[in-house]
C-alpha cells in the first residue's frame, strides 16, 4: 500500500512539476522566476546544506534548466525552410540536448553515492589464494621492479600469494621475428626481466604471439595460474602493503561479487597539471570519476573494472572466458559482461596504488584517443541500453559512461556557432537579447551552481571546459574511426616515464594556434560589427561575449601545449619517516622527507657531520611493514641545500635490483601521507575565484606558448608525432593514426 501511495505521489508531483515548466510567460516573469530559483541554489549551495537541501536544490534547478528545455525547443529555431539557418541551428540544438542529456543522466548515477565500510577481517586460514597479475608491454625494469617489489612485499601468507610479470614484450614472436630491430631488443628485454623476477622472487611469463593485446595478456595469465581471486596492476601501478587487506575482505561476505576497485592515484601530473603549475593545489582530473562518479555507479551496481587497482574473482572470468578483448577497453567491457550475468561489484574510495599518468601532451592525448575509441566501440559492438539481464539503472550507468566521450562534437560545435553569426551572420539562435539573458544566462549560471555544489571539492570551476577543449580537437578524428569501423581501432600501450630536456611546445600544437588565431579574428569582427551595425548592437554584444568565452579557454589551452621541461623520470611523493644516514661509522638522525624510485630528500635533525668528500653513505630505517627490521640502503649525495635553517640532503639510490624491496618499504609501505596530500587537494574553489584563475591563464599562458612559437622556430625538431605512440600531426589526418 505504502509504496502505490509512494508511486502515486511521485506521478502527480511529475504532472504538477511538467504543468508548471511548460506555462508560457512573460520574459519579465520568466525573469523573475529565474533570480528566484538562483537565489535558492546560491543559498544552499553556499551554506553546503545537505540532507533534504540537496534535494530541494535539484529540484530547482532541475525545474529552471527543463523550463530552458522548453522554450529553447518551442521558440528559438529558425523556420525550417530556411535551409541556411535551420541546418547549423538544428546541429547546435541537438550538441545542447546532448548535453543536457548527459547532465540527467549524470544526475541520476551520483544521486545518492554511497561510502563503503572496510573490509572484513578474515583469519590467515579462511583467506583465499591470490594471484597478482603485472601486465607489462615495454615498460622498463627500473619501473616494473618497484611493482613487482611492491606486491611482493603485501601483507598476505606467503603461501597464498603469488606475483606474476606478463611480459607481451619478450614473447616469442618478437624474440623470433625476422627484423633484427625487433628480435634483437625483444631477446635482450626477455633475459633481463626474467633475470630480475629471480632477484625479487616472483613468476615470469609470456606467451608465444601477441594477440588480443592486454586481454590477451591476462588471459595468458589466467591459463598458467589458478588463484582465487586475480589482482591487476599496471606496471607502474605499485601497491601499498596493505591493499589485499583492504580489498579481499568483501569477496567472503558476498559470493557474487566478481570486482572490488580501488582508484587511481598518480605521483606525477598530468600535462595540464604540470603546465600550468596547478599540481600541488589542484584536485586532479580523475579525482572526480573516482571520489564522486564511481561512488555513484556502485549506489546502482555498476561500478566498473579500471584496468589496475583492483581484485576480482576468477570463478567469474571463468564464465565469461576471462578478460573480454573485443574492444580495446577491455576492462569496461569485462565488467559489462559480467554485470550482465547478475555478478556484483564494489568500489572502495581509498588510495592504496600509486602510479604514473602521461608526462607529454601527445602521450596524454594517445591515452584518451584509445579510452575514447574503446568506450564507443563498446556502444556500438554491445549496446549496454539492450544488453540482457542489465538492470534499468546499470544500462542507465553504463549508457553515461559511453555516451560521455561523444562531448568533443559538442565542444567544437559550441566553439563554432558564434562565428556563423559574427562571419557570415546566421541566425542559429532565435531569440532577444531580454530572452537569452531570461532564459539562456540563468540556465547557464544555475549549471554552474549546480556543478560547484555536487563537485566543488573535485573539480575546479571551468576546469572541465579546459579539459574537454583540448581533448576535443583530436578525439573528433578517433570517433569518426570508431563510428566508420567499430572494429577497427586496436591498442597500443601509453608511454610512461618520459622525461623533457627543455621548456617546449608540444608536437601536436599547431591546430590550438589556429583556433586561437579565429577566436581572436573573431573578436576583432565582434567590434568591427558593434560600431558599424547599431541596430545589431545587443544581439552582437552578446553573441561576442559567446565567443570571447571561447577565446578565454583557447588561451589557457595555450598554456597546456607549451611543455615545460620535466628532467625527473621518477616522480616523488611524500614520506615522512625517520632514518639515519649513516656517515662513516657516525649515524646521524633524518627525517625522510620524500622519496621516489630514484632518490629521496632526508632533512638532518641535528648537526651535519662532515662529508670529508666521500659521497657514498648508507640509509637506514625501520621497516613499517616488520617492526624490529632494519632495511639499509646504499646511497650518493647530490646536493645540500638548507630548508627551515636545517641541512637538507638529496640523495640517489644505487641502482640495483638488490634495493627495490626497501624502497617500496619506503614508498608505499603507508600511504596515509599521500592520502592526505589528496584531501589537502580537495579545497572548494567559488566560482568567482575561479573564474579569476581561469582568465590569469588565459592571459598569461598564450604570451609563454607565443614565445615558444616565436623564438624556438630555430630549434631541432623534435620526434616526429607518427613515432610518438601513433599520434598524427594534423587533428584531421585519419583515424587509423590514432592507437594510443
């Protein structure tokens, strides 16, 4: 009875709510009513009441932006005889819907995202085998030591864990290839991975030809192993030492369950990030899928396999013939084949790998090309919206998950309309100036509102647009070729651990220069036409500001183009663990105050001895991992510098396989310190200062790519894109370039 009454209620409120939206008003109402629903957002949003606040707030906002629906639907396309402006118009229309789509079904995945409570303990008897599997393709062994050293190094009976390196690049194909260039590097790769995994005390393996790329792979895995469970880490994806205890738990209390996830957390940033200084007080372009996006998605059991970071069930891969390899996102496409068969998963919001992500701009741009292409073959091969035995709210969720990486159409649709207008005067958008502000500027602030309110602390204000523009010039070639060729599109491996000599503009630069030269061309027209055309003056000043808008996010992707140097192939991240240095037969006290595979900073507390010229010393310091254990590690003095009146010293680590258990000790044996550099990093920024720090960008950061343009025009090429991870040159040069 309570839950007819409940549907009931629902119904007429939709009837009252759809009744009230599409009542034809004056602007002057249509005004009013539009303050009035700001103010209300404005308030809660500001006060960040919760509870039943949110739900007022969507609410409101929901009625505005489908009130913005109607009236752009019922009175602002052109007559559609008028073929000139009615096709652009009808383009522009559809982009806003998209979105608009996108936005409801955004709305549903994180209406009520969900923390889960931590895994139950399980005694040494009752847990099950695990197999770690470290998919490998041409990663080299300095990185892939710290992960295979990492894994080996968790907390877990040894005899029911084992470490597995799947190298695809030694396999026999390569190592018997007919091209010396190939079989050659092949050859001297497979003995020195298979020497190392002696040295850490892990398994070996590879398979005899290169199929099916990383599924393949895994799959190989899975014929040569036979654990209960399966964990995947990426080879630069180096565990803590406590993330089976945080993960294996839930597989006992549910049966079903095929996935736990973790998230991603990278030490290094992303290109953006790194040029336009942005790393150490920014929230990172992942942390809103994973602190807000798959919280939601596993409120609907839908959060999905990621590639890494995580463990799932081999009974479940068993049933579905393991890692599906159809398309080249295997992971999303192995947790929708599983979800179908009623399998469960689970997302656990807690950092426990760190990683790295692409240090270039081209490497940056390969990787979303092939999460691009992989996600629309997985909309077009198998259709999540009429997958059997999905329920409404996972093809709902799955939906949103492909249907996102079809924004850059819209992105550049958007960046194109007002120049229609300000070139070649089309009238796309059929409305007043008193309209547009009634309607289109308050849907516009109220999204903005909406956005701040939901993912303030994870995305800052604009930062999203940036994103999504820079992707968008390329990523339109890379679903032109998966919609040509849904099968087409084949993976290659993302670079990682690339280091750059010198401050430079990225190789695939040149289409952000011209965009931002017709942005700019188009503001000069905008003027031009003010002073000329009076009769025009509201309708161009608005449509100008449009494209001014457009120019503010070109500039600052000005900014992310211009590469600044990166001389540190091994990113560092916080530490803080006490140590001695040990100089000559004296031990003087340190505070580890950072560390990375290669080195580490140590601040003296105390008196600095003196070096006497010999710069090889010996680090010592407690294992976290086993009280009462020392690990000593032999290492070289770079610099002394002073830090807070305290001698602080850079250090190098030996390079020897003999080192990477106790520098994984160090790095990851706990993570609380880098968990809390990621909540440090999660600060709300208002939509006024943020819109501040977005125009300082725009403005700043085109001189420093502009300087480059002008004054490095001299300077040796670099790597010509088609050697760089299949990346073209030109945004529109064929879709079969882009395999990243």
């Amino acid at each position: 009875m309570f839950v007819t009454v409940l549907r009931v209620s629902w119904f007429a409120i939709a009837v009252a709510a759809l009744f009230f939206i599409t009542q034809p008003v004056s602007v002057e109402a249509q005004f009013a009513i539009a303050v009035t629903s700001i103010a209300m957002v404005l308030v809660i949003s500001t006060l960040r009441l919760g509870g039943v606040w949110r739900q007022v707030l969507l609410a409101v906002a929901t009625a505005l932006i489908l009130r913005y629906v109607y009236w752009r639907t019922t009175m602002t396309l052109p007559p559609a005889d008028d073929v000139l402006n009615f096709l652009p118009a009808i383009i522009l229309y559809i982009c806003e819907m998209y979105c608009l789509v996108m936005l409801a079904i955004s709305l549903f995945v994180i209406a009520d995202p969900i923390d889960r409570p931590e895994a139950p303990a399980l005694a040494d008897d009752d847990l099950p085998t695990v197999d770690v599997f470290v998919p490998s393709f041409n990663e080299s062994a300095k990185i892939l030591s710290l992960t295979l050293a990492a894994a080996k190094a968790m907390s877990y009976p040894t005899e029911k864990l084992r470490i597995y390196l799947l190298d695809d690049g030694g396999t026999d194909q390569k190592r018997n290839s007919a091209d010396p260039r190939i079989a050659i590097p092949a050859r001297r790769r497979h003995d020195e991975l298979k020497v190392l995994c002696t040295e850490l005390g892990v398994q070996y393996l590879t398979r005899t030809v290169n199929v099916h790329a990383k599924a393949g792979n895994l799959n190989n895995g899975l014929k040569h192993t036979d654990g209960e469970l399966v964990v995947v880490l990426d080879a630069d994806h180096a565990p803590a030492r406590n993330f089976l205890q945080e993960t294996v738990g839930y597989f006992a209390r549910d049966k079903k369950l095929f996935l736990v996830q973790t998230p991603h957390f990278f030490a290094n940033p992303d290109p953006l990030e790194r040029n336009l200084s942005t790393f150490e007080r920014m929230p990172s372009e992942n942390e809103m899928f994973y602190g807000m996006i798959q919280k939601g998605l596993d409120k609907w059991n839908s959060a999905f396999f990621c590639g890494s970071a995580a463990v799932l069930r081999r009974e479940a891969l068993a049933q579905v013939g393991g890692f599906a390899g159809l398309s080249i996102t295997e992971d999303c496409e192995t947790a929708l084949e599983l979800h179908s068969r009623g399998w469960h998963s689970l997302y656990v919001d807690k950092p426990l790998i760190t990683g790295l992500q692409p240090e270039t701009f081209s490497s940056f741009i390969g990787q979303r090309s092939r999460w691009c292409q992989g996600m629309i073959q997985i909309l077009m091969l198998k259709n999540p919206l009429f997958k059997r035995g999905l329920t409404l709210a996972q093809r709902i969720s799955y939906l949103s998950s492909a249907l996102f990486w079809f924004f850059p159409i819209a992105r550049l649709c958007f960046l194109v309309a007002p120049l229609l207008f300000i070139f070649f005067n089309l009238k796309i958008y059929d409305a007043s100036v008193e309209e547009f502000l009634a309607y289109t500027v308050s849907y516009l602030i109220v999204g903005e509102l909406l956005r701040g309110y939901l993912y303030g602390k994870l995305r800052w204000p604009f930062v999203s647009e940036l994103y999504e523009y820079v992707q968008s010039v390329y990523l339109i070639k890379a679903i032109a070729g998966a919609l040509l060729n849904p099968r087409k599109p084949t993976f290659k491996v993302t670079s990682k651990g690339e280091t750059l000599d010198e401050d430079r503009l990225s190789e695939l630069s040149w289409p952000y220069f011209a965009i931002f030269g017709v942005l700019l061309a188009g503001l000069v027209a905008t003027v031009y036409r003010y002073q000329s055309e009076p009769q025009l003056g509201g309708l161009i000043v608005v449509v100008g500001i449009w494209n001014l808008l457009n120019l503010v996010i070109a500039g600052a992707a000005l900014g992310v183009i211009a590469e600044r140097r990166e001389r540190r192939a091994a990113p560092r991240i916080p530490c803080l663990r006490s140590g001695e240095l040990i100089v000559g037969r004296s031990p003087v006290q340190v505070s580890i105050e950072d560390v990375s595979i290669g080195g580490a900073k140590a601040i003296v507390i105390g008196e600095m001895p003196q070096l006497k010229g010999d710069r090889k010393l010996r680090l010592r310091f407690e294992s976290a991992g086993n009280p009462g254990v020392s690990h000593t590690l032999p290492v070289t003095v770079l610099s002394i510098t002073s830090s807070d009146d305290r001698p602080t010293i850079g250090l190098a680590f030996d390079d020897h396989t003999g080192s990477f258990p106790a520098i994984a000790d160090l790095m990851l044996a706990d993570m609380d310190v880098v968990r809390r550099r990621r909540s440090s990093r999660r600060r709300r920024r208002g939509t006024l200062s943020g819109a501040l720090t977005f125009l300082g960008w725009s403005f700043v950061h085109p001189l420093r790519a502009l300087h480059h343009l002008v004054f490095d025009r001299g300077r040796s090429p670099q790597k010509p894109p088609e050697e760089a991870n299949g990346i073209p040159a030109a945004p529109f040069a064929g879709s079969e370039a882009i395999k990243a």
